[in-house]
C-alpha cells in the first residue's frame, strides 16, 4: 500500500490505465458475473451505483430506477428547515412502489363517499383501496375500475367487491403460495387477515411480476425497494431524521462539505444519542485523519472526496481538497475494510467507475453523470442552440443540473442550515449550476455502466467485482500503469 500512496500522490482517474490480465469470464453479462457489494457494514447492493443526494438528482423518480437497477438512491436534503414533510413523501413513494407484502395498505371506511376514494387514489397513485371498518376488519376492496363512470356522491358501500366475494388468506403467506393462490382462483390481488378478520396485509400479482422481472433490485425484507435519505448536521437535522426513519429509510447520510470537522462532530454523537445504531453515513472526507475521526464515531459508511464533483467549485473557490484517487487510496488504508467507503465524485465516464471500485470505493456516488435523465427532477426547458455546420438555431430540451452548494441550493435550503439571515451576498458558494441537454430514461444509462464494468472485470482477469477488487489490492503493481501526457491524450481525447 505505500508503494501504491507513492504512485497516486496527486493523481486522478485519468493519470492511469490498468494492464490487462488473462481473462476467465465467459460472458461479460451483468445477469452472469456478480457485482455485489457492500454500501454500509449492515446494507448490501448487488450493483454497485449510488445516485447522489442532490436536489436536481435524486427524488422519488430516480431513487425508485436505481433501486430497480440494484442499486440505491439517497433522496436529497434540499428542503426548507419545517418542512420536513416533502422529503418524507419521496421516501414513501419509493417504499410503496413495489412490495411482497403490502403491510399497510391504503384503507377506507365503506362509508366514505367515492369522491374521497377518488382523491386518495390520485393523491397516492394506487389503485386499489382496502375497505375495513372501525375495527379494521376486511369489509372489501376498491380499485380504480370500480370508479369509472361512478357517481362520486355515492359511498364506497356502493361500488366495492364487497368481503364475501374475494378470496382472502388468514395469516401469513410466502410468494409461491400466494402466487399459486392468484393462478388457481384467477384474481390480482389477495388480502391477508388475522383469525379475527383484522386487515395485516395486501398482496398483488403486479408485485410478484416485478419481483421475478427485476431479480437484481435492491429489496428490504418485505420487498420493498430500499431508498436513503440525507440529512444536514445544523437545524432540523433530528426531526428530520425522525420523520425520515419512521418512513422507513433505509439508511440516513449526514452530508456535509467537510466532514471532518466539530459540526459533525457534534451531528453524529446527537444523532446516535437519540437514534442508536440506525445504519449512518457520513461525510464528505478524502484524508486518513477524516476517516478515522468518523470510524471512532461509530459511522456505518463513509463518504470519500473532496471537490471532484462536476457540480462543484471547492478547489477553485478555496485551492483545498485531495484528487480523487489519491483520496480513495488513501481513505482505504485508513479504513483497513472496517466501514465501507463510498467514492463520490469525479467520474465522468463508465471507467472510471472501475477505477474508484478499485482504487478505493466500495460503491461510487453518481450525479452529473445521471443529469438531464427523464427520472431526474425539475422541468424541461427549450433552449436555442445554433448549430455551427448550417448557423441555424433549433430548439434543444435542457434540464438543469447543480451541486448543492451552489448558491441557488444555499438560498433555497437557507433556513435547513441554521442560518440567522439570508443576506445573499454574505454567502459563500462551492457549486455551479448549470443547464444539461435532457435525454432518455436512466434505465439504459446505468445498464450500459454496469456492462462496462462487467467487460473490467473480464479484462481484469477475475470472475467478480469482489474478486478483481482483492486482486488489485494485493498487487496494484501488476495493474497500475500511470500514465505521461501523449498516453493521457491517446486514451482519453477521443
């Protein structure tokens, strides 16, 4: 590992390439070859992507398409101290998504006009209503179909497939199970009750489809997609964790711009005082020292990098941070394998991503990358751009993309970060916005990745991620090729 310190002082993802080695990979198949990986000491993904905590990357939309991918999203902070509310209807929206039970169903009183059913199914986005009364027995269920062409002034009585028509289970019941009652009685959803009727869960075949459709995603023990969530280390910071965590996040992050430092602190022994051991990461750090001072706070994942990010303007607006792979290395010896790290920043192709798994990172944290997709928030705009070959000006999508601590970011959670005014002019901004052109689903995006990575590993000589990892480690030498500025320029200038 010193030699390896030497060789990376000062470098960054483009100062190396890695020496191909004999290959034993078949097929260079993400579905074949196993990417697994650790994100936190108690969290495992089966692919190594997280989408970063950023207000113009990661909300509901995106969390849910990374998690379905095998990854995991962190649902941004970029809310206003109060407002709690808003972040904790994007991490809902991700638990309720899939299910293999449905634990807590939407319900409704049979007396309830329609007209309420109505509301509630638009405002959640589901599409079928557990009846029950005041005691919560089953009395029925309610699906959209039930509404069409309903008069909404009548009650729910009058419209539900009343108990005595379904096929319901008592207690209870594994995915085969119930996919064999579904197949047999030719419904699409099964309610599950105690010995008393009392309502303990929903099951649909829409759920069971996906969970056979999406092998690979990143599921809780009942089935539902895992999402984090961040928090800041001032303010609100504990309520929010709170209402977070009774949503059922899966993971908290205190994100903050320099994590080693007396605010974290202070943020982690609070947080750990009122919540124990709930799966925690922090940062953001890129030193030995960084490392440690977090370990000996009992975090469960850290957070690598220091101004990488293409949103970010840190090394420009104060010269201070540490190049990536260096940071990654070095964080690495530090943590010698006792929490996991997450290399966050700096990769701006598919390479790159094999690079920080192995120099370093457990898993890597992507935002600019993802920028522009139709999962990322905010609107899309119509821009003029003049093509150079005719001059002539077209109109071209743009979405907008910036790190958080650009000033739009700072302002728009001003009150989050316990600031006592919000003159403007006193801030200090380490983060650009900027427009990107907006494109397609994510979905293809991180599969690309992943095939790339997969066709790494093959180059790398080894049969998994977890493989190539502990064969880079044990030998950087035999992979590490720093490069001169002709090597650079016929690697990467394309």
């Amino acid at each position: 590992m010193s030699n390896l310190l030497q060789l990376v002082r000062g470098c960054t993802f483009d100062d190396f390439l890695f020496n191909p080695q004999y290959s034993v990979v078949e097929r260079r198949d993400p579905t074949a070859i196993d990417l697994s990986c650790q994100l936190s000491t108690r969290l495992r993904l089966r692919r190594p992507i997280v989408s970063a905590n950023m207000d113009t990357i990661t909300r509901a939309e995106m969390a849910i398409a990374i998690a379905e991918e095998g990854g995991i999203g962190i649902i941004d902070r970029g809310f206003r101290s109060g407002d709690i509310e808003p972040q904790v209807r994007e991490v809902e929206r991700v638990k309720r998504r899939q299910h293999g039970i449905v634990r807590d169903p939407y319900t409704i009183r049979a007396d309830a006009p329609l007209a309420e059913a109505a509301s509630t199914m638009q405002r959640t986005g589901v599409g079928t209503l557990v009846v029950v009364d005041e005691s919560r027995r089953l009395t029925g269920l309610l699906t959209t179909r039930d509404l069409r062409f309903a008069d909404h002034a009548r009650t729910v009585a009058d419209r539900m497939t009343p108990r005595d028509r379904l096929v319901v289970r008592e207690g209870a019941i594994e995915a085969a199970a119930a996919e064999e009652a579904m197949r047999t009685h030719k419904v699409k959803k099964l309610p599950l009750v105690d010995d008393q009727g009392r309502l303990l869960g929903l099951v649909t075949a829409k759920d069971l489809i996906k969970q056979k459709r999406l092998p690979f995603a990143t599921r809780d023990d009942h089935g539902r997609l895992r999402v984090g969530a961040a928090i800041g280390a001032k303010g609100d910071y504990l309520e929010r964790a709170a209402e977070l965590l009774r949503a059922d996040a899966d993971v908290i992050v205190i994100d903050i711009a320099h994590g080693h430092s007396a605010v974290m602190g202070r943020a982690i022994d609070a947080f750990r005082a009122k919540f124990g051991d709930v799966e925690l990461i922090a940062g953001n750090v890129a030193t030995a020292e960084g490392v440690q001072f977090l370990i000996d706070r009992g975090v469960n994942g850290i957070k690598v990098g220091i101004g990488p990010g293409g949103g970010c303007t840190t090394r420009l607006n104060t010269n201070f941070g540490v190049p990536q792979v260096e940071a990654l290395v070095t964080c690495r010896e530090a943590s010698g394998g006792r929490v996991p790290l997450i290399a966050d920043g700096g990769i701006k192709r598919d390479g790159a991503i094999a690079q920080a798994l192995l120099f370093g990172g457990d898993t890597v944290m992507l935002g600019s990358v993802l920028a522009g997709t139709i999962e990322t928030p905010g609107d899309t705009v119509q821009k003029p751009v003049v093509i150079p070959e005719s001059h002539k000006t077209v109109k071209v999508p743009f979405k907008v993309f910036r790190g958080m601590a650009s000033l739009q970011a700072i302002v728009d959670r001003l009150d989050v970060e316990d600031a006592e005014s919000a003159d403007v002019e006193a801030l200090g901004a380490e983060g650009t916005e900027i427009s990107v052109p907006a494109r397609g689903s994510v979905r293809p995006v991180v599969r690309d990745m992943l095939k790339h990575l997969c066709s790494a590993i093959s180059y790398g000589g080894a049969g998994s991620l977890s493989e190539l990892q502990e064969m880079f480690r044990r030998d950087p030498s035999r992979y590490a090729i720093r490069l001169s500025e002709s090597a650079r320029r016929e690697s990467f200038d394309r």
